[in-house]
C-alpha cells in the first residue's frame, strides 16, 4: 500500500485482526431480542390481542403466544413490572 493512501479505523483494525466477527456479533443481537421477546412476552400479546381483528392481528397473537408463554411460566414479567414500578416513582 502506498503512503498516499490511508485507511479509515474499520480497515485498520481489520488489517490489525481486532475487533469482532461477524458471528459473535448476530449471536450477541440473537441473545439480546430473544430476552427482551421473554422479558416482554406477556405485554407484546396483550398488545397483540388489542389490534383490529384481521390477519395482522391473527399472525402477531400467533407469534407473540409462546413469549407470553415462556415469560408466564419463568415470571419474567415480574421483573418488568417492578422495572416499571420504580420508573412511575
């Protein structure tokens, strides 16, 4: 590489091998919307169920069920609400 040219900070830290892979980053996001989908389960389906009947209505009950499940049986909607509790004082 020539002088004349310089790389931004992304190119150098590649070029230095630091950073992230790609894959740890997706597994970090996955990790990350899937606990807030559990945290969240049980209000995403209440929301869900106050939409106007209809296929939208339909298809996001259908997928929000098995968070509100999951975060039913681990009380972790408790969590939030007492998230919630402290945020209202």
């Amino acid at each position: 590489m020539s002088s004349n040219q310089k790389l931004d900070v992304g190119e150098r830290r590649a070029a230095q091998g630091a950073g992230r892979s790609l894959r740890s980053v997706f597994i970090a996001l996955a990790v990350f919307y899937v606990t807030a989908g559990f945290l969240n389960g049980t209000y995403l389906y209440e929301d869900a169920s106050k939409r106007e009947y209809g296929r939208s209505r339909t298809f996001w009950m259908a997928l929000t069920q098995p968070l509100a499940e999951v975060s039913n049986v681990l009380k972790l909607h408790l969590f939030r609400d007492q998230v919630e509790k402290v945020r209202k004082e």
